[in-house]
C-alpha cells in the first residue's frame, strides 16, 4: 500500500516538474527580450527540475540516491539566482541595443550608473 502511494506520489512530482519545465521553455521562446527569458529560465526552470528531483528521491527508495537528489535540488536553488544575476549583469554592461527594448531603465535612474562602466 505504501508502495503505490510512493509511486503515485513521485508520478505526480513529475508531472508538476515537466509542466513546470515546459512553462519556462514556453517563456524562453515567447518573452521579448533578454531579461524576462532570463526570468521565465531562472524560476520556473530550477522549480521544474527540482519537481523531478524530488520525484526521484521519494520513488527511489534508496537513501543515497535519495539524498543526492535533494543535495542537487539544493544546489539548483542556490546556484540559479547567482547565476541569473551574473549573466543580467553582464549583458547590461555590454548590450549595445539595450535601450531599444527597455522602457524604463531602474539601474541607471537610482544609481547613475553607466551601463558602459
């Protein structure tokens, strides 16, 4: 009886995780510009793939198997923001046609920066 609720349980993780997962790929492909594909690829990706992660870890049954699953959820959520800050960052500093999809440029108001800085 347990069994089939782990396996139920894990199916439904995995369904939640690709759905998640095609959200974020649908984003990437329709968004405008760099920074909402950023958005769409940076929260809906990791949450999807740590959906499948988790499956994996509750359909296993093996604690080891388990606990590198959760250890990689882990690392996906702490690695992704960076990783989407440093890559926004960079193509603010060296876009030249940043201006042309933004409306409203918030860095440049509150700090005064310049992007070619």
């Amino acid at each position: 009886m347990i069994a089939a609720i782990t396996i139920y349980a894990g199916c439904g993780l995995l369904l939640l995780g690709a759905v998640f997962s095609l959200i974020a790929a649908i984003g990437v492909v329709r968004l405008p510009d760099l920074f909402t594909r950023m958005h769409a690829a940076s929260k809906a990706g990791p949450v999807g793939a740590g959906l499948v992660l988790i499956a994996v870890a509750v359909v296993s049954g093996d604690v080891g198997v388990a606990l590198r699953a959760i250890v990689g959820f882990v690392f996906l959520l702490l690695t992704t923001p960076v990783a989407a800050h440093l890559l926004a960052r960079a193509s603010y500093r060296t876009t030249d046609q940043l201006h042309m999809n933004m409306v409203v440029d918030e860095l440049k108001s509150k700090t005064g920066q310049n992007p070619d800085a």
